[in-house]
C-alpha cells in the first residue's frame, strides 16, 4: 500500500521507488509489534506512547546524524563535503572582478592566460576523422563497426565546435573581429577552468573542470583512433569513452543474437567480473567484450572473493577489475544472490543511467540498496 500506492505511485524514478520499497521493507516488519526492532543503529523502537512521549523519545534518544543511520557508508558524507566545499570556492572564483588589468606583480593577464591556453588547446587537437575513407574501409557493417563510427561521427561534431569557436576567440582577441557575447562568454569560460557551454552541449556528460576534461577528450580520441585504424575489435574496450555506451552495450546483444539466430528483446547482458586488470588481456573474447574503466561507489569489489564488500574509509570511487559482457536469453540470468547495480556516467547518476548489470553478493541486496551502491564511468 505504501510503497507502490499512497506514496510510490508519486515518485517517477524506478531506482527511486525500488529504495523507498527497500526501506518500507527493512523498517515495516513483524518484529516491530513485538518491540525488538531498531529503526536505526543504536535507535530501538520506543514502547507504547502518546505524541509528546514520542517527541520526547526522539529528543533523548536518537543519535546524532550520520550516514550510518541512513544504512550509507561514511565516505558519503566526504563525498558530500568536498562537493559542498568545491562548490563555494568555484563561487567565490566566479565573484573575482574582471577587469583586464591586474595589479603591479599580480603576474599575467586575464587575457593572457585565456591566449596561452587556447594556444595549447589548438596545438594538442588532432584532425577529424575522415568518414568517406573509413567506410569506404569496410566490407560489412557489423553491430561494432556501426558503434564505431557513429561516435567517430559525434567526435568530429564536438572537435568541429571546439576549433571553430578558438579560431573565432584567438581573431577576436587579436583585434580582427568584434567581440561577441559567445566570445566573452567562451574566454570567461576558459579563464575559470570550466567546459564551455556550446561544447558540453556536443560532448557527453562530465563533472570535470576543463583541464582534466581535455585531457579525457584527448584520450578518447586515442581510443577511437586505435579502433579504427584497424577495425578489430579492442581487446579490452574502455567503456567510458564512449558518447553513448548504451549503443556498444545493446551492440554484443545484437551480434550475438545474429550468430545464435535469437529474438533480440527475449536478450539479457550477463556481466561477469574477472580477477585481472587491462594489461593482461592480449585479444578480445570470441562472444561478448571485456570492458574497463568502471568505478564502483557505495561500496567496493572484492576480486578474491568475486563479490561485493564494504568500501574502505576514504576510497570513495575505487575502480573495478576489468568485466566480461555477454549475452544470454533474458530467460537463463541467475537471479539468486545478485545485486542489481545501475551503472551511471557520471557521480550526478539520474540522467546519466546506462544499464543495470547484476553483481554478485553474500549479503542480502537491500544492504546495497540502502548505501546507494552503483557503477560509475
């Protein structure tokens, strides 16, 4: 009644519904009648009382806050500290005054500093890639292959974007075009160390400042180049640069789909997590794909013992072993003793959902679903 009528039935996000279902499930028990349940850590349920005894009870009783009470692990609580203080200090970088002209010895110029970064970002772009000549490259058009060029594609849409608008900042700041308010807003932008509008826009989802953006940006071109250059599949694919990992994901359903002869939408993805890392995988699996580059929040894996743990005290992202991705008929996935982990792009989850791959775990799934435990790119 509670969980999908009176109150579920308002909230619209499934992962949303399934954690308010998990706590109605934890805290709604039997043993509430018989008085020996803890509503939370430390916190046992109060006997029969009327409404001032019970504020009261709250009052002496309840501990003080922590993430612990909520059934999440105490990095949560760094986690939320760092945003919290990331975030006044980018408020109070953005509250500078802007004028050009910096005081005696206050180093270089706004101007500057916009000029040399700019130079450095047009030096280090690579070429677009040339798509008549890649397709012109292939005899069939595989699942993979598609994926390949469609974020080819998209790459050169964002790095397009990005040479354009630079070429147009550099003019302006030489004195050989008027000034706009995009150009102002672009040199604004790249002085205060974040991702321009108009290129987040064509880009994927990220919570980077600029520096550490470009560098991701530059390193996924390097991926595709590798791709592409010879059209094999990699060994390991790094599952973060994509643009749209959805598309490679539902990729080994349909090629496997195709050899087997199988309904696509009776297809699951079955994710099974190896004890090794990128390095020590020299070609990619006859079925499926290895992928890298997952980072686990919430919790930790534990490679020997190939199931979800406790995280350790101040990791708050550690990173996955490298995972094996293959399809099965939707009708053969082992549901005993999994946790279904949504895998998101980025730490913001909500929009940037991607998939939900089942991990394996001793514990009962509700212990993961209350520390908000999930994958990241």
């Amino acid at each position: 009644l509670f969980g999908e009528i009176m109150y579920g039935g308002h909230i619209t996000d499934d992962w949303d519904r399934r954690l308010c279902r998990t706590y109605l499930e934890e805290f709604i028990r039997p043993e509430m009648l018989e008085g020996d349940l803890s509503l939370a850590p430390g916190f046992p349920l109060p006997g029969n009382m009327d409404l001032i005894g019970y504020h009261q009870y709250i009052d002496d009783q309840l501990p003080a806050e922590s993430p612990y009470l909520y059934g999440l692990h105490p990095n949560a609580e760094i986690g939320f500290l760092t945003q919290t203080s990331e975030k006044l200090f980018r408020t109070v970088l953005e509250l500078q005054p802007r004028d050009g002209h910096a005081g005696a010895g206050a180093g270089a110029t706004r101007e500057e500093k916009v000029k040399a970064l700019l130079e450095e970002i047009q030096e280090r772009m690579t070429d677009e890639f040339n798509m008549a000549e890649l397709l012109a490259k292939v005899e069939e058009r595989s699942p993979y292959i598609v994926v390949a060029f469609q974020e080819c594609e998209r790459m050169n849409v964002l790095t397009r974007e990005i040479r354009r608008s630079l070429t147009e900042l550099d003019l302006g700041l030489k004195g050989e075009l008027t000034m706009t308010g995009d150009m102002e807003t672009l040199q604004n932008a790249l002085y205060l160390d974040t991702v321009p509008e108009p290129w987040a826009r064509r880009a994927y989802p990220s919570t980077a400042g600029l520096g550490a953006w470009f560098l991701d940006l530059l390193n996924r071109i390097k991926e595709l180049e590798a791709w592409v250059g010879d059209l094999a599949m990699p060994s390991t694919v790094w599952l973060t640069g994509f643009f749209n990992p959805q598309s490679f994901l539902t990729a080994i359903m349909q090629s496997t789909a195709r050899k087997n002869e199988w309904p696509l939408d009776q297809m699951a993805l079955q994710c099974d997590v190896t004890k090794k890392n990128r390095e020590d995988f020299r070609s990619p699996p006859r079925e499926g794909a290895y992928i890298h580059g997952l980072f686990m929040e919430g919790a930790r894996w534990d490679a020997q013992a190939g199931i979800i743990t406790e995280a350790k005290l101040k990791d708050l992202t550690p990173p996955m072993p490298v995972m094996f991705i293959k399809a099965i008929p939707a009708d053969k996935q082992d549901r005993r003793s999994v946790y279904p982990c949504p895998v998101y792009k980025t730490c913001q989850r909500g929009p940037t959902y991607v998939w939900t791959f089942n991990l394996k775990t001793k514990e009962n799934p509700s212990k993961w679903v209350l520390a908000g435990v999930a994958l990241l790119l």
